[in-house]
C-alpha cells in the first residue's frame, strides 16, 4: 500500500509533532492582481507547489517537456507525506500487465472504480455509470493516463518501477475490494520504486528518486516556503504565487500555470471539526494543513467533497496524546481477536482494508442519539499477543505499549477500560461502556469462538476473501520465539479465544492518513470555478483536491497512483496549453 511503511515504522511525524490549527484566514485574501502590479522576484513557466508524488512528478514531466520549472515546498525538507509512505502506486492497465499477458480492460476497471468509490451513485447502465460528466470524465482520465505517468516517468530514467508483491506469498498483493464483481483484475495493479523500495524506504526513496531528477536538470526546489496567495491579472488567469520565505513575502511568476500538489488538511483542526465526523490522529506531516483550500475558494474555486479522507484508526490514547501519530492501527493483527463498540458487540470484519473499516466508527443512533461505534475496542488474549507481538499496536513486549490494558479475567479487564474512558471523558464527548456492556461481549466472545471452530463468520465474512488472508500474512507475521502454535482452524484469520485470562484491549479510534476533499478538477487537472469552466493557469493533483476516486481506497498505493496520474497530467495541460 502507498502507506505501508507507515504501518510498519515510525518516522517524521512522531511523537513530539506540535500541532497547531493552520490560520487559514490569512490565506484567503483577494487573490486578482493586475498582471503589471508589483514586481515579480522569481519567473517559471510552471510553479509546482509541494514537492511529493504528485507535484514532484508535475516538475519532472514538465520539465521534461522543456518549460521551466519552480518547485515550492514549505517544509523544510522534500517529499511531504510521500516520504512517509512504502511508495506504492495502484495504476489501473500498467506495463508489468500488460507485459504478462493481462487485460485490464476500461469498461470493466471504471465500474470497478465507479462502483467501489461512488456506491450512490453507480449505475452500470448509464453511459457515465451514473456519475456527472465532470466527475466520470476524471475518473477515465485516471485510467487514461496512470499508465502513461509510469511509463513517461520510466523512460525519462526518473523512477523505475516493479509490482508489489507479497513477500511472504511471492505473489501480487489483492485490491482492497477484490471480492466484487466488477473487478476483473483484482491483483497485480500496484508498483513500486524498484529500487529502494519496501517498508524501509520506499516513499523515501520514490520523492528522493523524483527530487534527484529535477537537481539533475537544474530545476531549482526552494524550501521554507509557504504560498499564501494565487494571483491573478485582470482577465482571472492565474499568473502567479505569493509566498512567505525567511520573513519576508516573495512574488513567483508563473507563465503557463500553477500546479498545486500538496497534502490535505488532517492536521487543521479547525477544518477537521467542520468537515470530518472525527480524526482523532493522523499519520500525515504536520504541513497537511489544508493551506490550498482558502487560496482556492478566493481564486474562485468550486470545493468538492471535503469530507473525505483515506482513513485509519488509530490508537486512541496515543493520538490524544498527541494528533501527530507515527503508526496507524493499518492491518490489525492477530487471529484470536475482534473489535467491539460501546455495547459490547462486533460491527465489521476486522480484517478488512483500514480505509474501509474505520468507517464503522461512523453510524448514528437514533434511538438513543449517540454513536455506537464512536470507539471501538480491540480485545485480544494471550495467544494473540505472544504469537504475533510487535506487529502494531500489538507490542514486542508489553511495557512498550502504554495503551494496553491487561486484566486476568473478562470482568477486571472491563473495569478497568471504564476507568481509562473516564480519564479522556473530556476529551471523547464522554464515552463510557454502556451498562450491559460485559455481558454482550463474553457472549459476542463465545459466539466468535464458534464461528473461529467452524471456520466461518456469518456476520462479518472474516476471512472469506484473499484481501482478508493474505494482507493477515503480511501483517500478522509470527513473533519470533514465540510459544503458541500454528492456527490449526480452517480459517487462518480466526482462532478462539482462550478459556483463561489474562486478556488485554486497546482503545482504537477513528483517525486519517490524511484527508481527500477539497478544490474539483477536471479530467486536465484544471481547478473548477464555481460556474464549472476552469479556472485559467492553475492546476491541482494529490490530497490537497477532491479525490478523484471518491471513496475508495481502491487497493494498495491507491493515493499515490491517482497523485502520479494527475499530476502528469497537470505538467502536461500546463507546458502545451
């Protein structure tokens, strides 16, 4: 997955990130200026703004296409969350399938998309499988295209690439909805850098690949810079960037358009508050702040969903701690384990895709006016954390862990999760256990144990698609020296609990990688006005627009491959325009 390495390491946004809401209203200032005012201290034909998967790939393809071109970034090194991330990039119809025979045809591959990333709206009978035109139009260029950014970016010598593969299976990794029916190549459509690539280095090692692209071509990337104004001449074509450099405000001309790349803005609280039901913490860096957002909508801008996010819980007493988490709870391990709510009772597959699964947390109650699902409750027992610990948040060891809670038998476990819910209560709009709390769970317990025996859970289908079982695999690999047996069930996800204590939990909570909503572009990457026409010379690709796949996380590396796919795009719309 694009986030992989995230969920297996700790990197720049760890503990010790001070987060701070971004002040977006000085952002938003009248963004037209006449084409003569001021003067200009930097000129390009295109400036890119961000300097991960998606405007780095912007400055390499128009580069290469003879523009010049600046890059802006405002942290203070490159790569943003990219760098973060295992790298990898879902593309729909690549060389390596093509090369093997495969046919990733376009009809089949949209309704696939459509179907998992738009649920509403989908209706294959309709010529635009029930989307507007605008948006239909986006998605087929992704189709259109991703392919064509991978191999453009091959042949420049840019970044090569490999499919991912699961190492433990030496097979390509399962789509996170490889079950339906509309998915006719439901493994095998993500890459990876081919070198550096992996859980260590790979999103490091695809922004370095791409910042040592553009040095090589004397593209300069100037850092510490924050743009807080689009400018624009009289006729409302975009000519232009402010921003905040060293103390002081600098004016970058931009010939033939500005292309936006940049990060969400899971780390804005105010934003997260009006747009997001909870994010609790997000993996992101702490520049996701969402800073394209006001600049857009003064340009003119049209917003699209700003309510989506590629999500994931989180621990929960981590990321009150401290927004900024360096893990995410991605692929929960462990086979004698389940997820509870409030009331004691499963309310998804835990084995599903993190994406799909912390929309569980989301569901309204409106019988008794609150959130059932708002937290959930990992419960697991010995054999879980010994057979499979330091696969997170499972701990090597148990004192590495802060936010597990251990009790020798059901009951004094319970007790004491009320007591640590108390203690956040204020943090947490007062979740509590409800009353009948205990006894649901020892009876959802039995009823798993059950199901872990037959090898079959009718609730849920745990474990009845390859996602389920080989991603398990992966992130549930067997603690070396442990004590416990092979699962010997017929279904490897799912073993029973034991019949004695102690037994242990750990609080999960709804949280992001990073947000997906913000300014709608058309199939060309151009910004959308209000009106629909595009906005004249800016551009946008990544986290920081509405996600071109809507929902869906259509399998792993699925926000890095639409971030290639757009922001080829966006270089090519821009330099030949």
């Amino acid at each position: 997955m694009s986030e992989y390495a995230i969920g297996r390491r700790q990197l720049l946004a760890g503990a010790g990130v001070t987060v701070v809401a971004a002040a977006t209203a000085g952002c938003a200032q009248s963004a037209t200026s006449g084409a003569g005012e001021g003067a200009w201290d930097h000129e390009a034909d295109v400036v890119c703004i961000g300097s991960g998967a998606a405007a780095g790939t912007a400055a390499v393809i128009a580069a290469a296409e003879g523009a010049k071109v600046l890059v802006l970034e405002k942290m203070p090194i490159t790569g943003g969350t990219t760098a973060k991330s295992g790298g990898v990039a879902w593309i729909f119809n690549h060389f390596i399938l093509r090369e093997q025979g495969i046919k990733d045809e376009k009809p089949d591959a949209l309704k696939y998309a459509v179907r998992y990333g738009f649920p509403r709206h989908y209706d294959p009978a309709s010529p635009t499988l029930g989307l507007d035109e605008n948006r239909y139009k986006v998605i087929e260029a992704f189709y259109d295209h991703g392919s064509d950014a991978v191999d453009k970016l091959r042949d420049l010598g840019a970044v090569q690439f490999k499919q991912f593969r699961l190492f433990q299976l030496d097979r390509p990794a399962p789509d996170y909805a490889d079950h339906l029916p509309e998915n006719k190549v439901p493994t095998g459509r993500t890459l990876e850098p081919a070198v550096g690539s992996g859980s260590s280095a790979g999103g490091g090692s695809l922004a370095t690949q791409l910042a040592a692209y553009l040095k090589k071509n004397d593209t300069p990337i100037m850092m510490d810079t924050r743009v807080t104004k689009i400018i624009r001449n009289a006729e409302g074509r975009v000519t232009g960037v402010e921003a905040e450099q060293a103390g002081k405000t600098i004016r970058v001309k931009a010939n033939k358009g500005v292309i936006f790349g940049t990060g969400g803005y899971a780390h804005n609280v105010d934003l997260c508050k009006h747009h997001q039901p909870w994010i609790y913490g997000t993996c992101a860096l702490p520049g996701s702040t969402g800073d394209f957002i006001p600049l857009a909508q003064a340009a003119g801008a049209q917003m699209g969903d700003l309510g989506l996010a590629w999500r994931s819980q989180v621990v929960l007493g981590e990321a009150l701690a401290n927004r900024g988490v360096g893990l995410g709870a991605f692929v929960l391990p462990g086979d004698s384990m389940i997820l509870v709510n409030k009331y004691g009772k499963r309310v998804v597959n835990e084995k599903r895709d993190y994406n799909d699964r912390t929309q569980a947390h989301f569901p309204y109650d409106p019988s008794h006016e609150d959130y059932p699902n708002h937290l959930m409750f990992m419960l697991f027992d010995e054999r879980s954390i010994d057979a499979f610990g330091g696969a997170f948040p499972f701990p090597a060891k148990k004192g590495e862990q802060p936010h597990l809670v251990e009790g020798a038998t059901w009951d004094a476990l319970f007790n004491k999760v009320g007591a640590q819910l108390a203690q956040w209560s204020s943090q947490t709009g007062g979740a509590k256990l409800a009353p009948e709390f205990a006894a649901n769970a020892k009876e959802t317990i039995a009823r798993f144990n059950g199901y872990a025996k037959a090898g079959n859970d009718p609730e849920f289908n745990r474990g009845k698609y390859n996602y389920d079982k080989e991603w398990h695999l992966l992130f549930s690999a067997r603690r070396e020296g442990t004590t416990q047996p092979e699962n010997p069930y017929p279904n490897p996800v799912m073993h029973p609990f034991a019949d004695q204590g102690p037994y242990y939990c750990i609080v999960l909570g709804p949280g992001a990688l990073d947000t997906a909503g913000g300014p709608q572009i058309n199939e060309n990457a151009q910004v959308l006005a209000a009106d629909g026409k595009p906005i004249p010379g800016l551009y946008g690709a990544g986290n920081c627009i509405a996600s071109p796949t809507g929902q869906a996380y259509l399998g792993a590396g699925g926000t890095i491959g639409p971030a290639l796919a757009f922001g080829y795009i966006a270089a090519r719309h821009a330099v030949n325009s």
